[in-house]
C-alpha cells in the first residue's frame, strides 16, 4: 500500500545575475506543483512543497521537475528552461524515495545546469537557453476577422483616438449614409474586401486601380457604393435598407465589452493598419513572413494547387523559419472542440451553426505548419499552468460556416457571423495568460486581417513595399505594396503597459514580427517588417501592474432573430452548388489536402492517390464531408502521439 509523503525543496540560483525562478513537481498521484520566486545572484529561494507516495505501486508513479529561469542581467541573461530528457525535452524524471520524506532539500540552477539534490541522491540536467534577455518572455498574438478600426472603436468614447464621428458620411445615389452608433450584430451580406473592392471604397465609386500607375486618391467615400453592388464575396446583394450598414459602429463599451476592456485597461493603437488594401489571405501572409509573395488578390484553386503539397514558400522563409534557426520554439492554437464534436467552436454561442471546413487554420498553408501541430485552445490555459517553453504563440479562431458562406457559429467576428463568439475567445485567452505563472513577461496582441469592406475614415499612408523578389504568377492586380491597407483595431496587452494608454505610433501586421524580432534578437524577414514599428516601446513600466483584471467581463448574448432552420431540400441544394474558383473555402481544402499528404507516408503512390480524391470534390457538400474525414485523420494522429508518450508528464498536453 503507497503511503503519501512531502518534501520541502528550496532552489539556489547560480546564474550569476538576478532571476525569476520557476520551478515545478508533478506526479500522477499528486498532480503538480510549483513555485515562483525572485532570486539575486546567490540567493536561495522556496520553498515549494512537493507530494509523492512510497511503499507499493509507488514506483508507478514517478517523479518529474522542470524549472524555468528569466535571468535579467549578469554575465549569462535570457531565458533558459531545463532540457529535460529525449522523449520530453523539458521534464527530468528524479524519483523520491522513502528517506526524503519530511526532508528539506536544496536544489541549484545556472545557465547550463539543473541540479536536483534529492536527499536520497542527486541528479542533474542540462539546461537549453531560449531567448536572449529581454523583458518579455512571451509573445502571445490573436489575429481575428475582417474589421475596420472605426467599427470596432469609432463610439467607444474613449478619449484621446482618432475617430470617424457621426458626421462623416457616404453617398450613393443621391443619398447620405452617416457614421452610426450601435452596429448590428451581424450583416445580411458579406461586404467586398477583394483589391478592387477596397480601391472603390477607398478612392470612390466605380473608381478603379490602373497597374504601373500611382493609387488613385483616397477620401474613403465608395463603402457604402461597394457594399451595394458588389458580389464578390458569393453571398448576394444586400437589401437596401442594409446599404449603411457599413458605416455602423458598435457602441463598444456595451456591444463589445471585453474589447474594449482590453483597450482602457491596456493599449489601443489607432494607427495599425492591415498591410495591403483588402484581403484576407495576403494580409494573413504578411503576418507570418512580411510579405504575400506578391501575392495581391486572394489566391485561385489553380494557384493553390501548384504550392499546397509543401505548403507556401516565402522568398525569406517566414517567421517560423527564423525562429527555428535561432532555436526559439513556438506554438499555434486554434478554436476547435478538440474533444466532443470535432471541427466546432468553443466560443460561438451557437456552435451548431458553423461548418467543420471552419475550423482548418489558414496558417496550416506554410511550408513547415502541419495541421497535426495545431492545439485546441481547450488546452490552452492547462497547458500555461506547466512549463510553457513557447516563446511565440499564434492564436486562430474558428471561422465559421466557410461552407456555406454565412461565416456562422464561429468566433472570428467575421461580420457576417455576430461578435459573441470573438468576445468570448478573447476572454479566454485573456484569462488563460493573466492567470498563468508568465503573467509578469508575457505580451499579447490581438488585431484583425483586415477591414471587411467596412467603413474606416482615416486614409493608408505610403509603406516600405517587402522588396524580396518573390516568384511571377500571384500578383495579378499589378499592386506594388507601396501602400497600407485600412485600418484595424490593435491593443497591445501586457502588466508593463500603463492602463489607458492610447498609441498612435504607424503600424501594420509586420509589427508584430518587428516586435518579436526586436525581443529575442531575429533579423529582419523583408524590408518592410526592418522598416516597421514595434510595440516594445509601450512597454513602459519598470515593474509589472498588480492591478489587471483576473478576467473580463465577457457579454451575455442578445436575442438575435433567428433564420429559420434549413429544410432537407433546401440543404441539399446547397450541398449541390458547385465549389467556388477562389476564396476561403477552396484555400481551406487545400490546406487539407496538404495536412493528408503530410500524415501519409509521402511516397508518389500516396500522394497521387491523396491528390485522385481530391479532384473528386466537386459541390459544398463534399467539400464538407472531406474536411470530417482529415480532420478525423488528425485526431487519430494526435491521440497516438498522446499514446507514444504514455508514461511522461506531455509538456504542454
């Protein structure tokens, strides 16, 4: 019979300089413990209580520690975690015996070593240095849907921003559409953001972009003029009582109460804008590898096809690339119900309504980005209780019905789709890191692709195009990314930012690579990310705030009137619809095919065989059928890796 015990286990940091110490315990009998403390050069600090069973069946059981060390100056500063072992490189298995029981021990950390001086006998580990020294140890980044910044924020009252008010306006045929307050929760119809929708918008009605040839002058007076003809997005004309629905801002304070939370208690930038006009792909790839390829207009099925058996290449690499030549880890998650039912959002308040196609992350796309890789934000804030060695984390939402094109049940706030599901994620999120032990070091930024087709009254500036000579074929607007694009929210979240503060420093979606390559000592992808901003320098404080919320004050749905359900007729008429040449629904099955190929073994046989299927899909209702069955595959893929590991302590699950 296993008797229970507890030790009592200091830690000396041997670093050299001062230091943040956390160290952790875990068992299966006991779960985990941890503690976190301060350390100068020298100085021993705890205690941390560790439980653990002796006797029979203990052996069962055994004991797992891991310590990471923030060490800000000194001979040795940066970040380092211990290294663990090879089948998990950051937990080392040092087992208690009976003689260590009610024993007060000392432990010892350096920058190359990790000594675990049980009293029943030592054991040692390496440690592997993930950063360099910087205040920050995490990069945290949510990219959401398909925003402009005065829709989000124009009546929000928020002091001190620049702002549509309700006397700008746009006409169209001979009527004025003001700036509102109290957006509805979600349009009839998809607004235009192709290239050419948001030259109109921009520059206005009927206006067009002429390659070779200067942008023509922005007044920001087509939105309303786009929204009521275009078709480009596949989901109709709007009614005309819509027509102004792109000029509609939300009253943020009630509408979208943990948005602007995040903004008076943090940063809101009101200068970041998306890095080309319009589209969600190119601006996805620019913040991954600042830069589309040239890429101006979302990509084609033909185009697709010829780069998604190895993914997307970027002239450069992208930022995963640089990353993992500096040796810095990172991390992508996604908002899928990784545990129930398979492909839907955890934060809609009305998951039913979204599609599994929804679900597929359009970083997957990337050379080097499997499928497999992506973790359920269901785990998220388990996984930031235990060692997180993750110095990067890109964050992903669920994009909702993307096979049917109502963009429903999902959590991108696509406008479409309405905004609670976005809410609640950035809730989650939210809470998940201020509650975690990386509180103090860790920084968030959340922003949005691009504007949506919705109105924005500050005009882009000129920008630094990438200058990285990418390959012919994707730019077939003529667009040299010699301009920003709209503008979108940005708030920059972190205890090192004084509450309230309001910045309206240029940015775009580069910035966020400056800001990671500025903290962890990555060179420059393209031109444009050297020639961008970065947000360190909000990072005022010298201490970190005590005064953060511990959660937010997520939004309880408001009735919204329901579309009445499907009929099976109805449903399979639209099963039948053929897939469309273009857009988010082709790019995602493309990125499956890519994720069967990549869990395949990989020989021509499989692949053509991969590929044979795929050309069968054909209508929406295949498409959707498909996307279950790899998604399926994925699930198996990950539950055997769970299996393979049976036995370690799975640093993060």
């Amino acid at each position: 019979m296993a008797t229970q015990q507890r030790a009592t286990v200091n830690v000396t940091n041997n670093t050299g300089g001062n230091a943040q110490i956390l160290l952790f315990h875990t068992n299966y009998t006991n779960g985990t413990q941890r503690g976190s403390w301060a350390a100068k050069p020298g100085q021993t600090v705890g205690p941390l209580t560790a439980y653990f069973e002796t006797g029979w069946f203990a052996g069962d059981s055994p004991d797992w520690w891991s310590v990471l060390v923030h060490v800000k100056d000194g001979p040795t500063p940066g970040f380092y975690i211990s290294s663990g072992t090879s089948t998990d490189p950051f937990w080392k298995e040092c087992q208690f015996q009976r003689s260590d029981a009610e024993q007060t021990m000392t432990f010892a950390v350096s920058a190359d070593k990790f000594d675990v001086a049980l009293h029943s006998g030592p054991c040692s580990n390496g440690m592997t240095k993930l950063t360099p020294a910087a205040p920050v140890t995490h990069v945290f980044v949510v990219m959401l849907e398909n925003r402009s910044f005065d829709s989000m924020f124009a009546m929000s009252g928020i002091k001190g921003i620049t702002a549509a008010t309700t006397k700008d306006f746009n006409s169209y045929k001979d009527k004025t559409y003001p700036v509102q307050s109290s957006a509805p929760l979600r349009l009839p119809t998809d607004p235009g953001h192709e290239f050419p929708d948001a030259v109109e918008q921009l520059c206005g009605e009927k206006v067009k972009y002429s390659p070779g040839r200067p942008f023509p002058p922005i007044d920001n007076s087509g939105f309303v003029a786009n929204y009521a003809t275009t078709t480009d997005e596949l989901t109709g004309l709007p009614p005309k009582e819509a027509f102004g629905d792109v000029m509609a801002c939300f009253a943020t304070a009630t509408q979208l109460p943990v948005l602007y939370q995040l903004a008076t208690e943090f940063a809101l930038c009101d200068q970041w804008h998306s890095s080309l006009p319009g589209l969600t792909w190119p601006n996805r790839f620019f913040v991954h590898g600042a830069s589309s390829s040239g890429m101006d207009a979302n990509p084609s099925n033909t185009q697709i096809g010829e780069w998604q058996v190895d993914g997307f290449r970027y002239p450069n690499g992208s930022i995963y690339d640089a990353l993992s030549k500096a040796g810095i880890p990172y991390r992508f998650y996604n908002d899928t119900n990784g545990s129930q039912v398979v492909g839907q959002s955890l934060y809609s308040d009305d998951p039913s309504k979204g599609s599994v196609v929804g679900a597929v992350p359009q970083v997957t796309s990337l050379h080097g980005v499997q499928l497999v890789d992506i973790y359920s934000l269901e785990k998220f804030a388990s996984d930031l209780q235990g060692p997180y060695p993750y110095p990067y984390t890109f964050i992903e939402p669920h994009y909702g019905n993307v096979r049917n094109n109502t963009y429903e049940g999902g959590s991108s706030q696509h406008p479409m789709d309405n905004v609670y599901g976005g809410e609640h994620l950035l809730a989650a999120v939210y809470a998940a890191i201020r509650n975690s032990p990386y509180w103090d070091t860790s920084l968030l930024i959340v922003t949005y692709d691009e504007h949506g087709g919705l109105y924005d009254c500050v005009a882009p500036v000129a920008a630094t195009p990438p200058g990285d000579n990418p390959p012919s074929g994707y730019n077939v607007n003529g667009f040299k990314f010699d301009l920003y694009g709209v503008r979108v929210p940005g708030i920059v979240v972190s205890p090192l930012i004084p509450v309230g503060t309001v910045d309206h420093t240029l940015y775009d979606h580069t910035s966020v690579l400056k800001t990671v390559e500025d903290l962890f000592g990555v060179k420059p992808l393209t031109k444009r990310d050297a020639a961008a901003s970065s947000v360190v320098k909000l990072l005022s404080l010298t201490t970190p705030r005590t005064d953060c919320p511990t959660s937010l004050n997520s939004p309880t749905p408001m009735l919204i009137a329901t579309k009445p359900c499907m009929t099976a007729e109805e449903r399979a008429l639209l099963d039948a619809q053929p897939l469309p040449e273009s857009g988010n629904l082709v790019g995602a099955l493309y990125n499956l095919r890519k994720a069967e190929i990549e869990l395949s073994g990989r020989t021509p046989a499989e692949i053509a065989t991969i590929k044979t299927r795929f050309e069968t899909i054909q209508t929406r209702g295949q498409a959707e059928t498909y996307a279950a069955s790899v998604l399926e595959k994925v699930r198996v893929a990950k539950e055997q890796r769970k299996l393979a590991l049976q036995g370690q302590p799975l640093t993060p699950s």
